[in-house]
C-alpha cells in the first residue's frame, strides 16, 4: 500500500487516493555472469566465495588498471577481514580503499565486501595474477561436547556457557580465482619527440610573471600539469640554459592521490629566468606529449611561446649573478676559563634516608596489578556481550550512530543536496527507534511507527512528530518539489528535538 499524499496550497488541501499493490511471486532470476561459483543455480551456490576482477585485461604500458578482490558471504558472522595482499610483478601497485554493500544473486542476499587496488604495468607481456588469499576471522557456535567442565577459559565455561551461549571466532582463508593481463607496448609510430613515457589524460598551463623587467632582473616561468595518469613518468622537460637568459634548475612540487578510483596528480615547475641584455625579447615554447589509451595515439600539448621586454639596467645596478664571499672575521678565539660547574661530592645534602615500601609510588604500584585485572574482567565480559547479543549491541551504538547521521544531515544541507539530507534525517529516525526496538530499520515507516511503539513509553506526541517528519522526508526525497534550505534547517531543529525526546523515552 502506498499511502496518500496531500498538498496545501493556499487554504486549499488536495489528496491523492492511496495505492495498492500486488506483489505476486515471480521466477528465479538467471544466474549473473558475474557470480563465480555456483552458475547452475542458486542452491548450488556457495555461503563464502573470493571473486578477483579488473576494470580491463587488455592494457597499454603504463596504463591503470583498476583491481577489484570482492568477499560474498552469507548466513556466515564475520567479524573481520584482513586487507589482501595484492603483489604482481612488474607493477606498481596503489591502495585505493574498500567498501562494503549487499547484493543479491539468484535471490540470495549476499554481504559483498571490496577491496580496491591500482596497477600500472611497467613492462609488456602477459601478467599472470595468482590466486589471492583473503584471511577473515568467523564467530561460531562452540558444540557442548567441547567444552570441559570446568572450562579452562578464565572468563567463562561449564554451566556459564549453557546459560549465557558460548562462541569462539576461528580463521578461515577464502582464495580467489587467478587474473590474466595482457600488457601490449605503446605505438611507435608518430611518437613525438617530447614523450617520455606519460600515459593518461593531462592538461598544460604556462605563464611568464613579470612580462617587463631591466636586464638583470629574474623573472618566473611557471609551469602546471594535471591528470588522470602515471604522474611518475609525466615529466615536463625545461630548457636548462640560453643564449641571451641565466635559467636556474626548477623548483618542482609533486602531488599525487586517489580520486574517482584513479590516480591523480599535479605537477607544478618554478623556473627563474633572468635576461643578460635588452636583446632577450622571447621564452621559447613549453610542450608535453603523452599517450592517450582511450583515443589509442599521442597528443601534444603546448604553451607559449612567451613575450617579454627586456629594459636597459639602471646605471650602477648589481646583477643578480654578482655574489661576493662574506669577509672573514678578524677577530680571536676566547678560551673559556671554566665552563663546568663542580659535581656535588657531599652525600648528606640528598636528605634522609626513607624506606621504599612506605612511599606512595609503592602503594600504588601494589595496587595497580589488581585494579588493572579487575577492569580488563569487566571490559571482557562486556566485548563478549558485544559480540553474542545483537540488541544489546545495538542499543549500545544507537546514540553513536545518530549522532553522526545527524552531522552528516547538517553538511548535506549546508552543500544543498535535498535528497542526501533527507536521507539522512529519514535514516536518522528509523535507524535510532530500530536500534531501540531491535528491528530492520526497513520496517520501520510513517505508517508502521504506532503499532511499533504502542508497547513502549514513547509519547503519542512523539509518536505523531516522528511519522510526520518521516512523511516530509519521504515526500521530499521522491516528490519533484524545489529545495527551501530554510525550510530544510527546520526540519533539521525539529528533527535533533524529536531525537532528544527519544533519547529520553526509548530507555
């Protein structure tokens, strides 16, 4: 049922007539092609497989490859996952980061998580990528025939584990399936002379500051490059001299990270040029050549050449490439007569002698030990808890996590994303009374919100607050209606009240 929605316009409210409808069973999807084992059927698929994959396996040198190393399990409680280690010869290799989502595959939910990693392949050939070995760490249910009574386990055994449930976390090793690359080397024909092994996507900027200047005096040529590429090879090559300029070696900064799941940077050249005489008039021309694979030739890019004016120098002007050695100092070396004082040799100015047990440092030596034994009892059987019962757990971060939905919430509306901040405020309110009450936060709605908390001692004026407030956002994200950040910062106050009053009657 898809409830009715009303808008008021003027002293005038129209409604729309609530919708039904009927979801009928349908057929069992084709397995996707994707899925590695188990392409028969869904029954035959297994509860925790290792799938490697790369964005493209037939690649130019120097050409990124993006490598994706996704984990699907299901009906399997993993608390934890080791970052693969993804080695290939003749590559270097740059983290891009993970990610974690569900997928569904012939109608069986899967918990996917992706580990992402760039190479650029050095040399050309085949690459032979072997297995990867994915290490996860799995919470499972201890049999009672294995359990001693009592249980060697400080924290627990015998009896106490019938009672409070017992689990053990064990590791298990997934290995993926192998990946072939095939590297093929760059054109030779119409190679330009200016390339240098740079293979991507780049843009070039150039400029000359100051453009008129007396001989003598510098001026900068200042060089950028971006791109989407290989920035270690995406060199722009400077001229290092000239007939009629004194041109100094570069300064370079190099900026190089992850962006989109690509390999990014900038380059940026400072170069001092400084004319010999009013005959220099021009700096010659900057080019960069690289490779693009996606156009599969070379591209060129240039800047300048540069006009500039060169003036006579000022009469008794010093040239910047006079240096003179600093003089030397005329003066004598003073000795020291003393310069370390005498040690103390009296003993007797130390102070009494006190005995060591009656210090308080030792007190609180002796204590410590125990202390420290009783906290880390107390943090074990609460990790414990943690990990075996899923309300309590929930209900632990409930606040946490709606703390930062709410932060988040407040920089989509502040970047104007209408639908990431309704969102979030939708996320917010059902996420917070779902952690509470121990149900899917899909469950919860607008509609369903009263027969939910009709047990609990949530007000019925809160009750009304958060159905409506999840109305409005419902309404907003999916209705085509204008973004009012004002209104927008309302909802955000009432939202932020509403969740304190939870706080309170949700106990």
């Amino acid at each position: 049922m898809i409830g009715a929605i009303s808008v008021k316009v003027g002293a005038t409210t129209y409604k729309t007539k609530p919708i039904e409808i009927d979801v009928a069973a349908g057929a069992v999807a084709q397995p996707a092609a994707a899925a590695q084992p188990g392409q028969a059927g869904a029954a035959q698929l297994p509860p925790c497989f290792v799938q490697l994959q790369a964005d493209k396996t037939n690649v130019f040198l120097n050409e990124q490859i993006l490598l994706t190393l996704s984990l699907y399990f299901r009906d399997v409680d993993v608390r934890s996952v080791a970052p693969p280690a993804i080695s290939i010869p003749s590559c270097t290799m740059h983290e891009v980061g993970s990610g974690q989502d569900r997928k569904d595959i012939n109608g069986l939910v899967y918990t996917v998580v992706r580990f992402q990693k760039l190479a650029v392949p050095l040399a050309t050939g085949v690459v032979q990528i072997e297995p990867v070995a994915l290490s996860m760490q799995i919470r499972e249910a201890v049999a009672a025939q294995q359990r001693g009574f009592p249980d060697d386990n400080f924290f627990g055994g015998g009896i106490f584990d019938e009672m409070f449930g017992r689990f053990r976390t064990a590791e298990r090793v997934v290995q993926s399936n192998p990946l072939t690359i095939y590297v093929q080397p760059l054109p030779l024909d119409q190679r330009p002379p200016s390339f240098a092994g740079a293979v991507g996507t780049f843009t070039l900027r150039a400029s000359v500051a100051p453009t008129n200047v007396p001989a003598g005096d510098p001026l900068t040529l200042t060089v950028e490059l971006n791109g989407v590429g290989n920035m270690d090879e995406a060199a722009v090559s400077l001229p290092t001299n000239g007939p009629e300029f004194r041109v100094y070696d570069p300064e370079t900064q190099r900026e190089t990270s992850i962006s989109g799941a690509r390999l990014v940077g900038r380059r940026t050249y400072t170069q001092m040029w400084v004319p010999q005489s009013e005959a220099a008039s021009e700096i010659p021309a900057i080019t960069f050549s690289y490779f693009d694979p996606t156009r599969t030739q070379y591209q060129t890019l240039t800047q300048g050449p540069f006009s500039i004016h060169v003036s006579p120098a000022p009469a008794g002007a010093v040239r910047i490439a006079d240096f003179r050695p600093a003089p030397e100092s005329a003066g004598s070396v003073r000795v020291l007569k003393q310069d370390i004082l005498a040690n103390i040799a009296d003993y007797t100015r130390l102070g009494p002698a006190t005995r060591a047990y009656r210090q308080p440092w030792f007190i609180v030596c002796c204590a410590a030990p125990p202390l420290a034994w009783a906290l880390l009892t107390i943090l074990a059987r609460w990790q414990r808890r943690m990990q075996s019962d899923t309300a309590f757990s929930r209900r632990t971060n409930a606040l946490g996590r709606m703390q930062e939905r709410l932060r988040r919430a407040n920089k989509a509306l502040h970047q104007h994303d209408a639908k990431a901040f309704y969102g979030l405020v939708a996320d917010t309110i059902a996420h917070y009374i779902g952690d509470c009450r121990d149900v899917s936060a899909q469950q919860i709605s607008a509609q369903a919100l009263p027969a939910l908390l009709e047990a609990s001692a949530v007000a019925p004026a809160t009750c009304a607050d958060a159905a409506r407030l999840l109305h409005v956002c419902d309404f907003a994200r999916f209705g085509s209606g204008t973004f009012d950040v004002q209104v927008a910062r309302q909802h955000l106050r009432e939202t932020e009240l509403l969740m304190k009053r939870l706080v309170k009657e949700l106990r």
